[in-house]
C-alpha cells in the first residue's frame, strides 16, 4: 500500500494512486489516480491548499493511450468511511470546459481526517470506478 505525505497537508493512501509531488504550479495534478479500462485522473483543485469548510472546485483531467477523453459521463460522491457519512455537499460534474477537462462544482470537506471520492465514469456503455482515498 503507497502512502506519501503531500507538502498540500494532505496525507494519501490509496492502492491504485502513484507517488505525487506537492502541486508547485498550476499544471501539476494535486491527485492521479488509474481507474482500470486505460483509464487515468489528474485532479485538480481550485483551493491551495485544501482545508475544510470552504467550497470548492476540481478540475478533472479524463485520459488513456490515444489523449484526451471526451464525453464521458462522470459521478462521484464521497465520505469518510470510519464515519459513516458522506460529504456535506453533492459536487457534481457541471461541463467538459475543454476536450477531456470535467469541472467538479460543489466540493467541501467539513472535518479533518480520512476521507474517500468514489468516480463512476461511463464512456459509449462502459462503466468504470475507481476511489481516491485521502487524509485532510
């Protein structure tokens, strides 16, 4: 199991998620995660550094072998599993804002500790999860 601390405040364990290194500029993901399928994520967040309570939004940066992936229909939702709860918002996916490019509106983490985003992406009926698993 891959476990790295992020200079971000963030502490990331998570099975299919590689080494990551603090976002220093705005092209650099704050999360990759491989979904299966060919699939990957570079996300993306609009708050530096993430804390809790303020909303916020994700950039979602949708790929394989061939580019960019275009429209894919995306859900996510999320939590804290040692909870039982789930976010106190319902952020959503609200445009594909450039090809392969997904904004995630609504995101806010209301308490420190261990926190998990499930992704549901469906692309022409084909249907792939993945989880990003992640500490604030």
């Amino acid at each position: 199991m891959l476990k790295r601390s992020l200079c971000l405040g963030i502490e990331l364990t998570a099975l299919s998620l590689f080494p990551l290194i603090a976002a220093l500029g705005s092209e650099d993901p704050d999360f990759e995660l491989e979904a299966g399928n060919d699939l990957y994520l570079h996300l993306h967040s609009q708050l530096q550094p993430l804390v809790i309570n303020q909303i916020h939004s994700w950039h979602l940066e949708l790929s394989n072998a061939a580019g960019a992936v275009q429209g894919a229909n995306i859900n996510l939702k999320g939590g804290m599993p040692e909870h039982d709860h789930g976010l106190p918002t319902q952020p959503m996916v609200t445009e594909e804002i450039r090809p392969g490019v997904y904004l995630i509106e609504g995101i806010r983490f209301h308490m420190p500790g261990a926190w998990q985003m499930l992704f549901s992406i469906e692309i022409n009926g084909q249907t792939t999860s993945t989880t990003l698993d992640f500490r604030l």
